[in-house]
C-alpha cells in the first residue's frame, strides 16, 4: 500500500465517499404513499411565489423590461436541464439528502460539504425573501401603513441592507418555524389548497392582462424615454440627455440586460428540488420523481411567462412597482377592486412558498450534522414530533435575521449563486458517475457479508488501480481517443480530469463572454483569438468525454444527450453565475467562508465516515473510499446502516 503521509492522509479525507451500499434502496420503512399528481403539487407550490408576485415587477423595471419573458425563458431552461440531472440521481437513489447525498457518494466529502451549504444557503435566502415578499403584500393591503411607520422610526441609510428592518418578516418566519417544529402532518393537504387558489388567481390575472393589456406598451420609443427622463431629471434643455429607462422597444436594456434578468428570474425556479427529498415516500420513485419535476417547471414556466407577459403589457415597465407590481397595474388599467384578489391570492402562494422553503431547510442540515459534517446537535430528533426541533429553530433563527437586515435584490441574487453552484456541480456528479466502472450503491437487497465482501474487494481494486496509474504512467493519447469498450478505473480517471478541465474552461468562457463582450464585439484580435480557443477545447473535451465507455447499468429514467444536456446546463449555470454583481460574489465568499472554517475545525474531524471503523482519527486513508477497510468496519456496516435507516424513518414520518 502506498505510504500515507499527512499530506496525503488529508486529501483522503476530503475525497472520502458515503457509502450508502448497506441501505435497501427497494425496501421503506416509510409509507410510500405520494403519487405523482402529490409530487407535481409539491413542486408547483413550492416554486410559484415571489417569482410571480414580486419579482418580475422589480426585474421588468431595472433588468429586462418587456424581454422579462424571454428572460423567464432562459431560466427555465437552466433548470430543466437541472432538473433532468436532479431526476436521474432521485431514480437511482431515492433517499433523503437530494444534491447533497448525490454529490457525497460520487464526488467526495468536500464537494458535498460545499453541495450541503449552498443548499442550506438557498433555503434560507428563499424563506427571507418570501417572508420578506409576503410582508410586502400585506402591507400593500393596508394601505403601506406598516412601511410607513418603519421607515419613519427605523430607516437604515447602508448599502446592501434593506430600507428599514422588517419585523413583520422575522415574526412570520418564527411563527411558521414553531409550527412546523410541533409536526406538519396537514401540509400536505394545506399545500393542495392554497396551490389551487394560486393557480385560480394567476389564471384570472393572465386573461385580466391580455383583455386589458396595450402592445404599445413593449414599443415605447427611445424618444419618448429621453424626454421622461428630461422631465424627470428636471432638464432644462433635452439635448445630451441619456434615458435611464433604457433604450425603449421589447428589450430596452438590451440582450445583456435579458441575460442579467434571467439570473435573477432563476430564483422563481427554485422549489422543485424538494420533489427530490420524497424519494421515500413515492409508490414508484423511479417514474414519479422524474415525471413530477419536469411537468412541475413545465407549469411553473407557463405561469411566469402568462403573469410577466400581462404585467408588461397592462403597465409601462418603467412604472412598475417594485414590491407589489400587480395590485399597482390593476389599478393603472382601472381595475382597483382586482388588486384584493390579486393580494389575497398572492399571500396563499407565498405562504405555500415559504412553507417550501422552510421545510427541506432542516433536512438538509440535519442530513450534514447526522454525517458529522455539522454540529451534532442539529441532528436531534423530537421524540414526540418526529422533527429535527433544533434544526428547524436554529434554520428559522437565520432565516428571520436575514429577512430582518437584507434588501429582496441581495437575497435573491445570493440565492441565485448559491443554488446555481448546486445545481452545477450535481450536472458534474452525473457526468463522473455514468462513466464509472461500478455503481455499487446501487443494490436492490443488503447482505451483510455481501456487502462487506464487495466492498472490500471494489476498494482494493479501485487503490490498486489508481497507485497502478500514478506509477506506471498508463494515459495516452491512443487509450483517450481509442478507450477501450467496458468502462475501467483507468477510463473513469480520465473522465474525471476531462469534466475537471470542461468546468474551468466554462469558467473562463463565461468570464471572457461577460467582461470582454465589448472587445469582442469591437473585434479585438486577442480577444476573438481566446474565444476561438477556449470554444474549441470547450467542444474538444466533450467529444473526449463522449467517447469514454458509460456505464451499461439502467434504471427508470437517465439523462438524454449525454455528455452534452449536463455540459450545457454547467455552461448555463456557470454563465448565469458570472452574470451576478461582485458585491453579491463578496457576500457569498463571506458565506463559504464561514463553512470551509466549520469544516476544517469541526466537519472534517468528526465525519461519520471518517469514524466508521475503530474511530481513528489519526489515518484518514483507512476511512477514505480509495483504501481498503477494515474488517471490523465491515462488521459494524450494518449496524450504522440500520441505524441511518432508523433516523430516515423518524424524519420521513413526520412528513406523512
């Protein structure tokens, strides 16, 4: 064996996989009684809300203009194309812990770490802004009496931070985190009924819009924009006057501004990872999972593009109200009284919103603190509620400090990083696990001493091959273009370092296309040279990556197009990341900042996976998924195994 030093030692330890083979991947101790209408539900109420009610208003006026269905277009496309690689992981291992299960048990502890965090930061973003959103609707009933009073006696004058502190917000995400504390039995029910109200009302405001609704409205001239913005700007002549509404017509920002729109309006499409989470629940999870997320963002796509194509077209863009954009337009077009329908049917899709929002939040903390990755007292579960009490307090406690100090433009675009980076390295775990030479946490049925045996000799085979590797200098040209026709470790490595390659070269397209579009279009030779460069080895690497050998195992449902859907939706995801604002990149490095140092200082020591065997602390290579094991830790697989299955069972329940 390879000596182990503590070089070495360490990056095991950040490479080590959850070994999930001990668990019946068939068999539940859980009730599985969703169907697949039950995951549609799921995955339509928990997505429609502030994506309608809040912020197409606010993006049509400062992002996208009319082309904010166009932008709603791209998004949706990112995360269709997430949502399909979301799908073939929920058909392969439907249990609980979604992106960031999928990412421990083929990539390594590190990624699923970084998986778990950001997932952890897009739940408590989503709830702030939604409680923050439902607040605002409310307040919009009453006449903005309680933004008033607020931004009176409590204004805050601090970039970055919201207006003024939003109590309203904090008190709505207590209350709803104490509720669902003492059991959440009737959710379900509850999120059939408020989605149909929803569904009802965005219907009545999409034939209210185009009844109502003016084309001229998306071809407002560039003429006209000057001499508002000269009047506005108090100008005393209109000459070398510059519209601050863009240059008018169906894109007034331009295509860039479209692009800009689009990675905000990917926030609405956040919500159908939850339908990933059920796994366990699902009479048939290999079909409904699937099924339940494409038809979700299917519906969820034509609601956003109906509610934002009649909101522009009842309402100027411009003129749109940035908190509550259709109760204003209602009234813009003389339709005062439809602004208490819109408000009431709102505040049940938000609620419903919210509620999507603050329920996977302590699963996947308690899923990371049950590993060892975070605190172990997060994993604690109620014993009469059969709920992780201290994960959904302390997750609720967050999420309403948030709500309490941050603007709905910051959170939304922190949000929107955090979950674009999920959803892109989940596209790079589909990648590297088709063209794996075994799938071996894939067993219909747990036999100990089968399991014990297999894993033993899998690891083996899997150390020996790569020391074999390192030595012997196996890559060549003949073997990357000529592999050979049954996937090997020796394959499997080299798609690793070729879908290592296709992220950075995806980072330096979407860098170059974002803040060198000027010399590009400009014709600058070194520019237009390192386009054609970085395309080329873009394109390169994915034909390489095309003829690896995949592997021949199937399930239910596997992505189409591979290499190229999960590619794409990397080159998408990556894209829409770069397009954000560096205050939001300088937020978000404070936030992974914090977990890298959580990790290092407690995660990474007390791993489960690091603990399974005799509680070595000392060798990480005899815990990592590239070393043998110890005998006495396949003896206490099944213990750990029944164990986990005991957890799954007390957190599942409390979701019937």
């Amino acid at each position: 064996m390879l000596p182990c030093g503590p070089a070495l030692s360490f990056v095991r330890c950040l490479v080590r996989k959850k070994n999930v083979s001990g668990e019946s991947l068939e068999d539940s101790k859980l009730c599985r009684c969703l169907s697949t209408v039950d995951l549609i539900a799921l995955g339509v109420g928990s997505t429609l809300g502030a994506g309608v009610y809040v912020l197409a208003g606010e993006v049509a006026k400062s992002d996208s203009g009319p082309s904010i269905v166009v932008s709603f277009l791209i998004a949706a496309l990112a995360s269709v194309m997430a949502g399909l690689c979301y799908a073939e992981f929920g058909a392969r291992v439907p249990k609980t812990g979604s992106a960031y299960l999928y990412t421990y048990v083929t990539v390594g502890e590190l990624w699923a770490f970084i998986t778990g965090w950001n997932l952890i930061l897009s739940y408590v973003i989503g709830t702030s802004s939604v409680a923050r959103a439902w607040s605002g609707t409310f307040d919009e009933l009453l006449g903005k009496q309680i933004g008033h009073f607020f931004r009176t006696y409590f204004k805050m004058n601090y970039s970055g931070l919201a207006e003024y502190p939003d109590f309203f917000a904090v008190f709505l995400i207590l209350l709803l985190s104490g509720l669902l504390s003492f059991g959440v039995k009737e959710s379900a029910w509850v999120n059939k009924i408020f989605t149909a109200i929803n569904i009802l009302v965005l219907l009545f405001v999409m034939i209210s819009g185009f009844v109502k609704g003016d084309v001229d409205n998306w071809k407002i001239s560039e003429e006209y924009l000057i001499n508002l913005t000269a009047v506005t700007e108090n100008c005393s002549s209109y000459e070398n006057v510059t519209s601050i509404y863009g240059s008018g017509g169906f894109m007034p920002y331009g295509f860039t501004g479209t692009l800009a729109g689009a990675a905000t309006c990917f926030y609405a499409f956040v919500g159908f990872d939850c339908i990933a989470t059920t796994g366990e629940e699902v009479k048939n999870p290999q079909k409904a999972i699937p099924i339940g997320i494409v038809v979700s963002l299917l519906v969820c796509f034509t609601a956003y593009f109906g509610v934002s194509a009649a909101l522009t077209l009842m309402m100027p863009y411009y003129l749109l109200d940035e908190k509550s954009p259709l109760p204003v337009a209602f009234e813009y077009v003389g339709w005062g009284p439809a602004k208490y329908v819109v408000a009431v049917g709102s505040l049940c899709a938000l609620s419903t919103s919210l509620l999507g929002s603050i329920f996977p939040m302590p699963r996947v903390i308690y899923a990371m603190a049950k590993d060892g990755l975070l605190f172990k007292c997060l994993a604690q579960i109620n014993s009469k509620t059969k709920t992780p009490l201290v994960a959904t307090l302390s997750s609720g406690a967050v999420a309403a400090v948030m709500a309490f100090l941050f603007d709905l433009k910051a959170l939304v675009d922190m949000m929107s990083i955090g979950t674009l980076l999920a959803y892109s390295l989940v596209a790079i775990c589909v990648l590297i696990l088709r063209y794996q030479p075994s799938l071996s946490y894939e067993q219909p049925k747990y036999s100990p001493e089968k399991a014990a045996l297999a894993a033993s000799e899998r690891e083996s085979a899997v150390s020996e091959s790569q020391i074999n590797m390192i030595q012997e200098n196996h890559f060549s040209l003949q073997a990357l273009i000529n592999p050979s026709s049954l996937p090997t470790e020796q394959t499997a490595t080299t798609v690793n370092f070729l879908v290592g390659l296709l992220a950075f070269l995806v980072c330096g397209l979407s860098v170059l296309a974002t803040y060198g579009i000027d010399f590009i279009a400009n014709l600058e030779p070194w520019s237009i040279g390192l386009l054609a460069a970085l395309l080329a080895s873009f394109i390169v690497t994915i034909l390489l990556i095309q003829r690896q050998p995949q592997n021949q195992q199937k399930v239910a449902f596997m992505v189409p197009l591979l290499p190229f859907l999960p590619s794409f939706s990397i080159l998408v995801n990556i894209y829409l990341m770069v397009q954000l604002s560096g205050d939001t990149w300088i937020r978000f490095s404070f936030w992974m900042a914090l977990g890298f140092l959580i990790y290092f200082a407690y995660g990474i020591r007390h791993s489960l996976e690091g603990h399974r065997g005799d509680g070595d602390d000392d060798s990480c290579s005899e815990n990592s998924g590239l070393q043998e094991k110890n005998p006495m830790e396949e003896v206490d697989e099944p213990e750990n195994a029944n164990e986990s299955d005991q957890f799954l069972a007390h957190e599942r329940t409390s979701e019937c």
